[in-house]
C-alpha cells in the first residue's frame, strides 16, 4: 500500500548448524558459504556451529572454514535435537528474537535469510516458518511445508513437484528442520526439541506440540533453501 514503509530487519537471529563426523569435510564448506552471502546484516546474525560428538581433527577443520562462527563442542553425538536444544540453550538468554535452525547439507540463497525473517515480522500470528525446500541441483521441491497423515506419518508436501508450485497456509501442519526459524515466545512457552526423537519426527512432534497451544506453522516461499536430500529409513526410525 502507498505510504507504508519499508520493510528493514532489526530482529537479531541466531542461525544453529549442527556438524557430525564428516559432515565438516562434505557439507559444511558450501553450507557456511551461503550463510556468510546472505543480504541480511551481518551485526544482526550470529552462526552457532555445533560439533556433534566430532573428533578433534573435524572440530579443528571447522574452526578453519568458520572462524567467524560461534564453535560449541559436545561430547557424544545428540542428533538433530541435541545439537539444536545446546546452542539454543546459549542463545535463548541472549536475547535473540529468533532462532534458525539449518541443516548442514543444504545451501542457501542470498536472500534466504532476509525473506525468513521478513515474513516472521510481517505475520505476528504465525509463529515457525519453513523456507521453501527445494532439492539441490534441480528445480524440484523437497517441503512446501510438511503434512501429518492421519496414520501419524509425517511427510514432505509437495515432493518432487515443479519449484514454480504455490504453497498453502492450509496445508502445513509441520516445518521441516532443515531450515526452520521459531520465535523465541515459543520455546519459553511449550520448551525445547525432545531429545528422544533424535532424528525424524522431531521437528514434527515439536511443531504438535507449538500448534496445541494455539501457535501457527506457515512457509516463506522467497526463502529458498536447497536440500542435498537423502531419505534413509530404517526398523528404528
């Protein structure tokens, strides 16, 4: 509308990237890369690498490639959850107003981060965002924002559909975890990632949880983040 200002970031984000074994050597490299291109500005972002139960020779390479980031070193292997619930430990007493969590293996645009947070503070209502997933080298999308099967199998909507496909408020009942940024006011209100669910289905049972309190999942279609996406399934999982 004329007349209305425009939109600048102010919010100071925390951006948690957790790192196992090799996933320093694999991914990191080019995951990091496009963290430190984003537009949005840097005094406002801080990187938390999280080296998963790493050896010291990966925790060292890591230092190398992110010298800028803030290291926090476990001492065994917590997954997705434990890796994620040690830095927002960190963060969430320092007073960031939003937290981003993003897998190591993916990459992302120059504006991923600018847009993600854009649309955090344009809909106060809404309150995890997922970027728009796309599965890395195509056009293909991996999570338009995932989808709870009434068995209670999570999955990803969208999957293998065309990048230019339209996404729905409607249609997310869960963010994905590779790239998914929660307001602060939730995990002071409903708590951290179960660390039980150590990979899969946490960012599912979390985004359950946030919804029955009345909190509201959404996707940021301009925050593009792409996926170098593996699906491994096992009797476990």
């Amino acid at each position: 509308m004329a007349g209305e200002r425009p939109w600048k970031p102010r919010a100071r984000v925390a951006i948690i990237v957790p790192a196992h074994r090799d996933d320093v050597q694999r991914f990191l490299p080019d995951c990091y890369g496009s963290v430190k291109a984003q537009t949005y500005p840097a005094s406002l972002m801080t990187v938390f690498l999280v080296h998963n139960g790493s050896a010291a020779a990966q925790r060292q390479q890591a230092v190398e490639l992110a010298p800028e980031a803030r290291h926090l070193t476990l001492a065994r292997n917590g997954g997705w959850t434990g890796g994620n619930n040690a830095a927002i430990r960190v963060a969430l007493p320092e007073a960031f107003a939003y937290v981003v969590m993003l897998n190591v293996d993916t990459v992302v645009d120059c504006e991923w981060l600018s847009a993600l947070v854009q649309a955090a503070d344009e809909h106060p209502n809404i309150h995890i965002w997922q970027s728009r997933i796309l599965l890395h080298g195509t056009t293909k999308i991996n999570s338009l924002g995932n989808r709870i099967h009434y068995l209670g199998f999570g999955y990803c909507h969208g999957y293998g559909q065309p990048q230019t496909m339209t996404s729905s408020a409607a249609m997310v009942d869960y963010a994905s975890g590779a790239a998914m940024l929660v307001k602060r006011e939730v995990f002071e209100t409903i708590g951290l990632f179960r660390e039980d669910y150590r990979s899969y289905y946490d960012d599912m049972e979390f985004c359950w949880r946030a919804r029955l309190v009345g909190y509201n999942v959404g996707v940021a279609d301009a925050s593009l983040c792409y996926h170098k996406y593996t699906f491994h399934k096992s009797p476990t999982r």
